[in-house]
C-alpha cells in the first residue's frame, strides 16, 4: 500500500521516494501560495483607502535586508529541491550488477515480453521480488511508452531504438502495466500486469513455462541462416569484423571515434551499418532494416552477446 492516500501502491523503495518527493513539493508550492495569499489580503485590509496605515518610504537598511533574506532563502531551497529530486531520479538510472533481463516489444495494442531464457508473454512481466530487472525497450510501430505506476517509473519505446530501464520490487503482488503515451485509437486498451513473485514462486513459475530454446540460441540459428557467419566467422575470406569478445568492448571507428559495442551499437550496425564502420573494415555490410523484425534483431542481439566471453578466432583482435 502507498504511505499517501489515493496514489498507486508502492511496490519498491524508489516509489517511496518518488512519492516524498512529490507531496513534499505539493506541500511547499502550498505554503508559497498561503503566504502570498495571505499578503495580498493583508495589504489589501490595512492599506485600503482612507485607512490611517503609513505610507511612506521604508528605511534602507530595511529595504536591503529584507530583499537580500528573501533571494538568498529562495536559493538556497531551489538547490536544495533539486538535489534532493536528482538524486531520487539518479537512483533509478544506477545500473545494478548481474541483473535479471527481460526484452520488451511495444505494439499496437500489445507488450511482448521475452525472458532470457526463452519464455514468452504478452501483457505480463513475472519477476522475483527482492532482484534488480533490467528491461529493454523497443517499439515495432510507434512511440509507446512502458509505464508501472506501483514503481513509480515509465520509459519511452521508440521505433528504431533501443532504451532500458531498472527497477526492484520489492513487494510481491500484482500490479498494473500501462503504455503513457497516446499510440492509437486503442490505446487505452494497452496494459496489463506486472506480477511480483517471491524467489521461490518465480522460479516455480519460470519451471512450468513451455519449453523452448533461448534467445541466444534462436539468434545463433538466426545467424546462420541470413549468412551472417559466411563473413563475420573465424574461418571466412570476408574481411569483416569478429564478434567473438566483442559486447562490451571498446569499438575504434574508422573516422576516429571509439564506442562502445553495448545493444544499441549493435543493433545500429545490423540496420545502418554504414553508419559506424568499424577501423580497418570496408563498408561492405548490407543493410538488414527491411528483412528483420524487432523479435528477430532482440534473438541475433541475444546471441552476439552470449559471444563476449568468447575469445577471438585466430588470435586476432576484437574491434
């Protein structure tokens, strides 16, 4: 339940915060409009017309340290408000370590939720309590945007990219999954449930999923049969880049910057991969913007990644 009547419940400790935050500046803005409110009537009794109240000029010293209290208190409450909301939101951003992943694909009306290990759901995310979740974010069509009000945390899916964001519940229950952002004339219809297990339900649950082969392995079938290991294996002629080791990795480009090989570097080499040539490589690549879905490109993503501890062929470097 939610420490403040009428909101959402709170199912991790970022929400508390968030929720703080939210009324302690419901309740300055409130303090702020009662002063003022009460100035004006005030000023407006005392100094209405025919009232015998002086009128004159306010001595300096007055004048001056009244302006330079009332700026400087001011000040001081505005970087004190800001902190205090940057570090709640700079909370939500902290990448923990070894986190459960999901994969999620926003479209009209949907979400495609896919585990790690395979399992599949649409409009409903099951995750223990108690673990970090990373998600990763995706749209096929429009702008959507994955919202939980219970966590108090909401990300846009926008097409073409790839965006994530972090949370821990900490409360098993269920709680609701909503799209933020107008998508179509169903949108409303857009949502579905977030499901906070304990550790051992969520693993019950994860047991009784149909068996099916992981993402990883789906893209390294995937691979194999676009062709992509014809140029990108140890063995091949094709001078093209090695992908063993490569996640993670810093990516020297040929005008000189360096990147990092993370999803979204990915991701953009396999649909504009002229946009970042790796150093030492012809652009020779083919784009693949039109042949593949957002479920194939999370499988081939899914599998370079499950390459990083892999050494590479040949002892030839990683780019």
């Amino acid at each position: 339940m939610s420490a403040f009547p009428g909101l959402p419940p709170e199912a991790s400790e970022h929400a508390a915060q968030v929720d703080w935050l939210f009324f302690a500046l419901i309740g300055v803005s409130s303090l702020i409009v009662l002063l003022v409110l009460a100035l004006v009537v005030g000023f407006s009794i005392r100094y209405r017309a025919g009232s015998p109240a002086p009128r004159g000029r306010l001595p300096e010293f007055m004048r001056r340290d009244i302006e330079i209290g009332w700026t400087a208190a001011t000040l001081f409450a505005f970087l004190f408000i800001f902190w205090w909301a940057g570090a709640t939101q700079l909370t939500s951003l902290t990448h923990p370590s070894h986190p459960l992943q999901v994969h999620a694909v926003g479209k009209q009306w949907m979400w495609k939720i896919s585990h790690e290990n395979g399992a599949r759901e649409i409009n409903e995310l099951h995750v223990p309590a108690g673990v970090p979740v990373r998600v990763v974010l995706t749209s096929q069509d429009v702008i959507h945007s994955f919202y939980i009000p219970a966590l108090r945390i909401k990300q846009d899916a926008v097409p073409g990219t790839t965006r994530d964001l972090w949370f821990t519940a900490d409360r098993p229950g269920t709680y609701h999954l909503l799209c933020a952002e107008f998508c179509g004339t169903n949108h409303s219809r857009m949502r579905g449930d977030v499901v906070v297990l304990s550790k051992a339900d969520y693993s019950r649950w994860l047991a009784d999923q149909p068996q099916t082969v992981d993402l990883a392995a789906e893209g390294e079938h995937l691979f194999r049969t676009l062709g992509c290991s014809g140029c990108h294996a140890g063995a091949s002629s094709v001078h093209a880049p090695l992908l063993n080791g490569l996640y993670g990795r810093p990516v020297p480009l040929s005008d000189g910057t360096v990147v990092s090989a993370d999803e979204r570097y990915i991701r953009d080499s396999i649909l504009q991969p002229k946009s970042q040539v790796a150093a030492g490589y012809a652009p020779i690549m083919p784009s693949y913007k039109t042949l593949l879905s957002e479920e194939e490109l999370l499988r081939l993503t899914a599998y370079i990644k499950s390459l990083a501890d892999e050494p590479a062929a040949d002892g030839e470097n990683v780019r």
